[in-house]
C-alpha cells in the first residue's frame, strides 16, 4: 500500500465523517463508502470516524468495529484512518483503542474524559494507560464546551513529552494558545482546529490543519483554503473565510450533526437521519442551511475552475 508522509500526515483539512442510517435506522454502508471515496478524490490526508459527528456515543461495539474495518477497506492506504477511541472511563477507552488497533486504524483520537470532570493528574494517568494499552499513535482530543474539562497547557507538554501522542484536536481555537503551544511542542506535534468557525484564522497563525465538518461538504474548497494558507497567500484566505464561516455558523448550531446530515442529504448522497436522542433538523432550519450552502456553492464552482 502507498505510505502517507509523515510529515504531512495531519494537516490540512480532516473530515469528521457522519455515520450514514437508512430507513431501519442500521448503517447505511453504500452511503459510507462514498463519503470515504468523495473525500479520497478531493486529495485529504486522512479521515475521522466513530467520532462526533459520527454519532459515536449510540453506536454498538460491532457497529464501531465494522465503521473502522470499513474505512480501513476502503482506504487501502491512500489516506489514513483515524478512530474515534475517547470515552469518560479509562477502561473503556482502553477497549476502543483496542478494538481499533485490531482493525488496522493508523491513529486514535482519544477525547478528555467528559462529564465526570477529572483533575488534571486524572487526565495525564488517563492518556498514560491509553498510550501504555496500544500501539497506536494518539492525537489528543480537547473540547471542553463538551466535556467540562479543558487539557492545561502543561499536561498537553507532558503527554507531548512521548512520541506515541502526535498532535491536538483543539476544538478552543485559541490563537493564543497555538503561539504558545507551538514555541514548547516539538516540531512534529500536529496541532489541528477543531472549530471550523476559526480554521482560517488558525491556519494563517501557524495551525497544522483542522479537524472538519464542512469538509465533508465542500472538500476541495477546504483544501484551497488550507493551500492558500500553507503558500501565505493571505488575500485568498480572506476572499474565502466569510463564505467558509457561515456556513461553519449554520452547522455548528444547535442541532451540528443533524445539521451536517442534511446538509449532505441535499447531494443525495446520504440520509439525513439521525439517532436518538438526536432529531432531523425543522422545515425553518433546513431552509436556513440550505441558503448558506447556496452562498458558498457558486464562488467554490468559480474558484475550482481556477488552476490549483
């Protein structure tokens, strides 16, 4: 299978993929295929799946195992598959990871722990038993507005301080901390976006990439971006990031997944479906989504007619 330079293995941007249902709410493997292929073809690096906007939390352990295999399959290599693997008990993150590994995924992505709100000596004795369970390359998963307890800067450089953790999924996008965080890290620690309201800005402040909604939406778009970013090319950033941040807004909402289902919906390509506790977006939302989608549909069909 080709190798993925490691240098570039995580940056730019990574969808979080969807986990696609059909009518009988059981996964709609076509539909996951094709949200595997679409984003092959649109020249990523890599792809998330079981994680949040993979509705991971209603998914059964065969059901996350055959989404990882399945990615895997389809993958044969091109890109690389990482796995969502976090859970609020360690043992049960222990497992995912497991269950990962045993499927050939090349990375976890592994979330602080929610809810139960552990301090931060928790948090390190947490990451060290993943990294001690797994072969696998972690990237750290930070996103406190879900789980109530944001990574410190000094646990991040402890963890940083073994190989086996390789990047930041921040979902905080604070510039602030990417200086910081950028002067202490090694140089080959990723540090990706988790918020695709504040990717252009983390992008042209240094930021590897991002770990995407809307890149499973308008891919190709996302990687201009990302291009135009790694080159300095400042003025292209800005002609797009307007467009790109509504359309982020419209997404992230209250209802992001649903939201991203029925944004992809409107391509056919998938099901807006949803699982409880989860429901489809209203008739007023939908109309709000599918306006944002119009404003950016036309400039990316100008802008890709444009050489690279």
């Amino acid at each position: 299978m080709p190798d993925i330079d490691p240098l570039h293995r995580f940056s730019g941007f990574i969808a979080d993929l969807p986990t696609p249902f059909d009518n009988d709410d059981r996964i709609d493997w076509p539909a996951f295929e094709r949200s595997c292929e679409s984003q092959i073809r649109s020249g990523t690096r890599a792809i998330v799946v079981g994680e949040t906007m993979g509705e991971a939390s209603t998914l059964s352990d065969d059901e996350r195992k055959e989404l990882i295999g399945q990615a895997v399959r389809t993958a044969r290599g091109r890109i690389a598959v990482i796995a969502g693997a976090g859970s609020n008990s360690t043992a049960r993150a222990i497992e995912l990871s497991a269950m990962a590994e045993a499927e050939d995924a090349d990375t976890i992505l592994s979330v602080v722990p929610y809810y139960n709100k552990p301090m931060q000596a928790g948090l390190l004795a947490h990451f060290g038993a993943i990294a001690a369970s797994t072969a696998l390359p972690i990237l750290l998963h930070d996103n406190p507005a879900r789980t109530a307890r944001e990574l410190s800067d000094d646990t991040i450089l402890r963890l940083a301080q073994s190989p086996q953790f390789v990047g930041l999924n921040d979902a905080t996008a604070s510039a602030a901390r990417l200086f910081r965080l950028r002067a202490a890290l090694p140089q080959e620690f990723y540090l990706l976006c988790g918020d695709d309201v504040h990717a252009v800005g983390w992008l042209a402040s240094g930021g590897d990439g991002c770990i995407s909604t809307i890149a499973n939406i308008f891919p190709d778009l996302c990687h201009r971006v990302h291009r135009a970013a790694a080159v300095g090319d400042l003025a292209a950033c800005r002609r797009l990031s307007a467009r790109l941040a509504a359309l982020a807004a419209a997404i992230s909402g209250d209802a992001p997944v649903a939201a991203l289902k029925y944004a992809i919906s409107v391509s056919g390509s998938m099901k807006p479906r949803v699982r409880l506790p989860l429901v489809e977006l209203g008739a007023g939302a939908q109309r709000a989504v599918a306006r944002v989608m119009a404003g950016v549909a036309e400039p990316a069909k100008a802008l890709n007619d444009q050489p690279a």
